[in-house]
C-alpha cells in the first residue's frame, strides 16, 4: 500500500512528476496492501506453469509445427496419457507446495526489505538485479542439484524429476515436493542480497520459470533469444543430464554452463559430444535429422558419465 492519497501527493513525495508507468502503479497498487501485491506471484506462476508449455506440448504430440527437426531426442515421445499425467502431477504440487510456500513466505519478502512504492526501479536497475539473481540461484542451485545426486538425495527425492528422460516443457516443475521446497531457497537468496522492488521480484520469479520451460523444452531451437546469452546451458546442455539419468554426474547447472566447467562436471557431456562428432564425421555427416538425436550415435549407443 502507498503512502500517498493522491497523484499530487505521491508527485510531491518522489520530487518530479510520475512516468506513465508509475501514474499506472499508483492507480493499481495505491490502495492494495503489500501482501496481496506480493500474492500476486501465485497467479504469475500459475499461468507461466500452464500457459508457457503449451505449445511445446502440442508440439511434441501432434509433431506439427515445422519442430521436429530440432527435437533433441526424437526417438522418444511422450503420449497424451503420460503428458496428462505430468500436467496432474505439477498442479498438484503447485496446489499444494508451491502456492502455499508464496502466501507464507511473505515475512521473508518484508526481511529481505522489497519495497512496493515509488520511485519505481530504472530498467537498468532492474536488468542488473536479475543479472545477479540469475547468477546467485544458478551457483546455489548448482550445488544442490549435486547433492541431489547422492546415493540418498537420489533415491529419496531427485529420482522424480528424473523420471522423464527426455523432457518436455511440463516436465520442468515436476519434482518430488521436498525437491521444489528446497530449490525454492535459491530463488530468495539473490533478492535477499540485492533486494529491489516488488515488479523487479515478480519478474524474477515469472522468468526463472519461463526460463526452466526452456531449458525443459525438449527442443534445441536455433532462433532462440537465448543462444546469444554468454555461457547459457539451454534445452540442448539440460536434456544430456535428463538423458544420461540417476547415473548422470555432469551438467548439474540449472543456467549457465560455467559451474560445470570450473568444477569438472562437464567431462561427460564434452566427451559424448566429441566421440559422436568423430563417429558422424566418419559416416559422412549422418548425424542430424528427424529419426536421430543429438546424442543418438550413428552406430551404437554411447553413454558416457
Ligand atoms: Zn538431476
Ligand atoms: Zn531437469
């Protein structure tokens, strides 16, 4: 709720008078209490869980689209009765873990110290703030994912997410309960040590997840704005680690590539990649198309790592 009753007001107190968007902040946020703004995020990801995936859904079901040519593992498809499964299983948690964890987590927001006034942020201050959140989340994430692949983390609760080897857009919240409350930590961690406004948090929140679809998607898409983002891991990097499985020890990032750089959990995934260049460079170049995969070998299956 903003501290001011009119226009003029909120005008005397910033010292200038209001951008357009800030006129349409005030009009929309001026009588509404910080804990409803901040519930705002149920509804955000509420539409970004169903509405983002659906057109690599009807995608990957109906192999329409002109996509398939860049569907990462095309040899496995989902059925209608699998992907409605996971659609289930996904609002299910969402109903019951992670809409829950938003309307309690609210104290959290008011620690960390994200305000709902004006002014409101510049687009840089914005951009510099996810930047960070970004890179704060990915970091941690990293390490947690390596944790989830020990002997315990796995079978207890990693094993869920896992379960879908070759996945698909839905498939990116699909986790055991345990693994979204925990992963959940990260996302507060960035706000926590850059904490900025309230619209700045909303869009974190809302692309993280777009970002995760993407990275879930199933398809490595040429056009995609993020292939120009330095050390981004993408569809094409995210879909080994789901190919290789439980066993998988390498490309544990969530984002960017450099964590598994560093630290060594990359091996697999450049080894695979190499021996396959090799083998197609030696079958005449065989390795794309519709029938094959990005990591299918033109003569036997390699799995490394
Ligand atoms: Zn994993
Ligand atoms: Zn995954």
């Amino acid at each position: 709720m903003l501290p001011y009753a009119t226009i003029e007001e909120a005008e005397a107190a910033v010292g200038r008078g209001l951008t357009l968007a800030e006129t349409l902040w005030f009009r929309y946020s001026a009588s509404k209490s910080d804990y409803f703004l901040y519930c705002h995020n149920v509804l955000f990801l509420f539409l970004v869980f169903n509405l983002v995936p659906i057109p690599l859904a009807f995608a990957e079901l109906t192999r329409s689209l002109g996509l398939d040519q860049y569907k990462i593992q095309p040899k496995v498809r989902l059925s209608l009765a699998e992907m409605r499964k996971c659609y289930k299983d996904v609002n299910r948690v969402f109903f019951l873990v992670v809409g829950p964890l938003q309307l309690v987590s609210y104290p959290s927001i008011k620690i960390i110290g994200i305000r709902t006034g004006l002014p409101l942020p510049s687009r840089w201050e914005i951009l510099s703030q996810l930047v960070v959140y970004f890179l704060v989340e990915d970091y941690t994430n990293y390490w947690i994912h390596r944790f989830l692949h020990s002997k315990w983390g796995y079978e207890k609760i990693h094993s869920v997410h896992h379960e879908f080897t070759a996945p698909v857009g839905y498939t990116a919240p699909y986790a055991h309960w345990a693994e979204v409350l925990i992963l959940g930590i990260p996302s507060f961690l960035g706000p926590a040590l850059a904490p900025g406004h309230m619209v700045t948090f909303w869009l974190w929140i809302a692309l993280r997840q777009i970002e995760a679809i993407e990275t879930h998607s199933g398809y490595d898409l040429p056009w995609s704005p993020t292939k120009y983002i330095p050390f981004y891991g993408g569809a094409e990097y995210h879909d080994y680690h789901h190919y290789v499985g439980g066993q998988s020890q390498s490309n544990f990032a969530s984002v960017f590539t450099y964590c598994d750089f560093i630290y060594g959990t990359d091996k697999g995934y450049q080894y695979h990649k190499k021996v396959l260049g090799k083998l197609k460079g030696m079958n005449g170049g065989t390795g794309t198309g519709l029938n094959r995969g990005k990591y299918d070998c033109p003569s036997d299956e390699v799995k490394s790592d």
